[in-house]
C-alpha cells in the first residue's frame, strides 16, 4: 500500500494524470500560478509523490518529465480505497449515509450510482 497522500498533493497528481507527461514548469504555468504556488512549492509536491511512488519521472531533452503510471480514474478509485480503510475503518456505511443527506447529487451521480449499485448486485449472485 502507498503511503497517503494530502489535499495538495492530490491536486497536483490529478492535474499530471489528467494532462500526461509533464515538466515542472509546465506544471507551474498551467496549473502553480492559477492557483498561486511557487514553483518550488510545486517541485516539493512533485518529488514528494515520485518518491511515494505515484509519479514516475524521466529525462527528455536534460528536462525531467512527470507521469502518472496510472490513468486518474483508478487513481481517484485507489484514493478513495484508502480513504474508507483509513478513515472509515474499511465500511462503505457512512458514506452512504452522506450520500443519503446530500442535497447536491446530480442526475448524472445518480446514474452513475445506480450502475454501480447493479454492477455490485451482479457479482454477488456470480459468487
């Protein structure tokens, strides 16, 4: 299991995921400035999530580029995982009982919640 990582960093490793092989200065350009981070503030986050795995690196052209070895959706699925192990002692019941309380769940999630919801019906009569 990796070692968590935090609200920043998990911003960063989306903004890489999402846009594919990056330099830092492109990550500072792009994503640091918008949202007022120093590029060392961005190089710190970066080599943090390389040393715990989640970022890989390369040199192209004397340039390091940053990756995701992951595409985001199972990263998002992997954070989440160890959120509900971490934080939720491994039970999906309080999160259902938010999503229960959630005023701002859209038709979209709803969809998508109900898919899951059958996906997970199917594998238990497959069990």
């Amino acid at each position: 299991m990796k070692k968590p990582v935090g609200e920043q960093e998990l911003s960063v490793l989306r903004y890489v995921a999402e846009h594919g092989p990056a330099t830092v200065g492109e990550v500072v350009e792009r994503f640091g400035e918008p949202q007022g981070l120093a590029r060392s503030t961005i190089l710190t986050v970066m080599e943090r999530l390389r040393l715990k795995g989640y970022l890989t690196r390369r040199k192209v052209d004397g340039v390091f580029q940053y990756a995701s070895p992951v595409r985001e959706g199972e990263l998002l699925r992997d954070v989440v995982g160890d959120f509900v192990q971490r934080t939720l002692s491994g039970s999906l019941s309080p999160f259902a009982a938010y999503l229960s309380d959630a005023d701002d769940v859209s038709d979209k999630d709803l969809a998508q919640l109900q898919d899951v919801v059958a996906r997970l019906r199917s594998k238990k009569r497959k069990e």
